[in-house]
C-alpha cells in the first residue's frame, strides 16, 4: 500500500472517529434532555403533593422532608437521588476517603472546524471541465445505492477537486448505516478519495441532514491548520 492510499485510510478513520464522537455527544444531549423533562415532571408532583401535605393532615414532619425533596430536585447540580428509604443514609455519607475528582476527558474533534475550512476552500473552487460532471453523476449513483429506506439524496454539487454532498436520515441509526454502506463499502464508495461528514439536525423536520465532501482522487481535502 503507497503512502497515499495510507493517508486517506488514516483520514477515513479519523472522520468514523470524530462521527463516532458526534453520536455519543448527540445521545448524550438527548438524554439529558430526556433526565431534565424528568426532573421537571418530579418537581410538579413534589409541589402538588406539599401543597396538599401543608392544607391536610400530614405532619410537620412529613411536609418537612417533601420540602428537601423539592429543594433537591430543584437544584441543577444535583446528582441522581437514591431510591425512596436510603435517602437519610445517603445524604449523611462523606465522599469516600477524599477521592479527587476524575481527570477530564479528552477534548472532542471540533468537526464545526474542520467543516468550516472545507466548506470555504470549497466555495472558492471552480470547476473541471473534464471531471465536474462525471463525478456529480458518479457520486450520485454511488450514493443513492448506499442510502437507506426512507433516507434520501438532496444534494450533489462537485467542483475542481472535491464535491459537496447532502443526505437526509430519519435518525443517528440511518445515518451510521449510510456512512459505513456509502464510505467503507469499496463496492459502493463513488472513488477512493478522502471524505469528510458532518452530521447536523434539521430544525424545520427534526431529522438528521449529513453534509459530506468527497476529494477528487490523488488530492487532500483542506484541513485546518
């Protein structure tokens, strides 16, 4: 294998990595959002039930620890409580032996850069007279035999030395699909340039929109510096 191909198997690794990253940073969000809508859903039965402890017969005491409990919830650093009978145990348990915090984690590919960079390289291109239109065909053929049901093609624009495309996924599934079949696939992949995803949400549909660049054989996508 020549120094080239190398290259490009290295770069198509470093993008599955940094798409990788992506879905973990995606699901992520999406659970967090999922615990937030929770917590909210806990703090509105929390109220209703200290309103009706204080206008009832509950005792002082039981309206007292209602009130930590929404206390608890409310706050935004709070870590997930223990289930209801260890909540006294827990709350009066020291930090075991000090322990330091763990070490952060390592700092994300920052994908909105690398995109940026490409997207502005690619603005400035013209086109090839002898390649444009081949590719944009070939490109197009490849990559709608790759695409999932219910995914589509919206885009194919190529220029000098790479092209821009754009997919529609309905989720983080359909799109991983699609990268491995599209990009890993030597039967389906349009050449064997370097290729550079970066997947985003559509606010107007919800689903997941893949902006892709695919290099013109024997050239480099620009990355940054």
């Amino acid at each position: 294998m020549d120094m080239k191909r190398i290259g490009q198997v290295l770069t198509a690794l470093a993008v599955i990595g940094a798409v990788t990253i992506f879905v973990f940073e995606w699901r992520r969000q999406k659970a967090q959002e999922a615990e937030l809508a929770r917590v909210r859903a806990e703090m509105g039965e929390l109220s209703r039930d200290l309103e009706e402890a204080r206008g009832g017969t509950a005792s002082a005491e039981a309206v007292r620890r209602l009130e930590r409990r929404l206390e608890a919830a409310a706050r935004p650093d709070a870590a997930p409580r223990p289930a209801s009978g260890e909540e006294a145990e827990a709350s009066g348990r020291p930090d075991e032996e000090g322990e330091s915090p763990a070490p952060a984690e390592p700092r994300p590919v920052d994908m909105a850069a690398v995109s940026a960079r490409i997207q502005d390289v690619f603005t400035q291109q013209g086109t090839d007279a002898q390649w444009t239109a081949r590719a944009s065909q070939t490109a197009r053929e490849k990559l709608s035999s790759a695409l999932p049901d219910r995914s589509s093609l919206r885009t194919v624009e190529c220029r000098s030395s790479m092209c821009r495309i754009e997919t529609e996924h309905d989720d983080m599934a359909q799109m991983q699909q699609f990268m491995q079949e599209a990009f890993m696939d030597p039967q389906k992949r349009p050449w064997n340039g370097g290729f550079f995803a970066m997947p985003v949400s559509d606010p107007d549909t919800g689903k997941v929109v893949v902006v892709s660049y695919l290099a013109r054989e024997d050239e480099e996508l620009p990355m940054p510096l």
